[in-house]
C-alpha cells in the first residue's frame, strides 16, 4: 500500500468503474469530470452533506448503511460495490454521470463558464494593481 496516489491520473483510467471518495469538493468534482460513479463514504464536517448531494440529489453515488451498531458490514460494501458495477442501478448512475461530465466539460472549455469566471476574477485581481499584503503574526 502506498500513501499516495495520482488521483487524477487513476480515475482517468479505463478500467476505474467507480471510486471510493470520503466526498471532499475536489474528488467529488475530479469524478464528476472524469465521469466515474461515487461510493460515498464521508468521514466529517462537509463531507456529510456532499454525499448527500451525490447519492440523494445528484444520484452519481451509493452510500454504505450502518448496521445497528454503526458499522458498515462486509456484505452491505459486497452489495454497494455490485450496485454501482452491476444491473439497472449501475446504468441509471452511469447515465447521470455522463451527463454531468459533459457539462462539467463544457464549463471547462475556452469558452466555458468556469473558464469565462476564473479569467473575470483573475482581472479583477489585476485591477487592484498592487500585491497583496499578508499581515505576518509576531
């Protein structure tokens, strides 16, 4: 096992058919535009609401249930796992997923909304026309 991995690298991979993601913004947004479905698995503060976003509101994602001892048994990762690999779930997730893909990419082309914002911003900062300073803590 290593402590690090090329996450862009491996979920741009073809043999990726889902990722496993504690649902930061980032690796949400990285497996959105590479069009891989979530197992949603959040371990704190925004992370919680995310998931919800990707499993309940977006529906790119499964998420685990907790037994009645809160613990994530073998079997339920077993069927989450199949859920997102296999059968209608599967095609109704990757259906989702690739749509959403193609609007992330367009929003990332030369002429894209995100482009179009990120360059408004990066003039705003010009603008200022002057550095800006970091107060410094004795």
């Amino acid at each position: 096992m290593c402590g690090w991995a090329p996450q862009v690298e491996v979920l741009k991979h073809n043999a990726i058919g889902a990722f496993l993601t504690h649902c930061g913004w980032n690796s949400i947004l990285e497996s959105i535009v590479h069009g891989v479905p979530m197992i949603a698995w959040p371990l704190f503060a925004e992370q919680r609401s995310n998931a919800a976003l990707v499993n309940n509101g977006l529906k790119v994602a499964m998420r685990p249930k907790c037994n009645s001892k809160g613990i994530v048994v073998k079997e339920e990762v077993a069927n989450i796992i199949k859920g997102v690999m296999e059968g209608l779930k599967s095609e109704e997730i990757g259906k989702r997923m690739k749509e959403l893909q193609k609007f992330a990419n367009c929003a990332m082309m030369e002429n894209g909304s995100s482009m179009k914002t990120f360059s408004m911003l990066a003039l705003k900062w010009k603008r200022l026309g002057r550095p800006i300073e970091v107060e410094r803590w004795a």
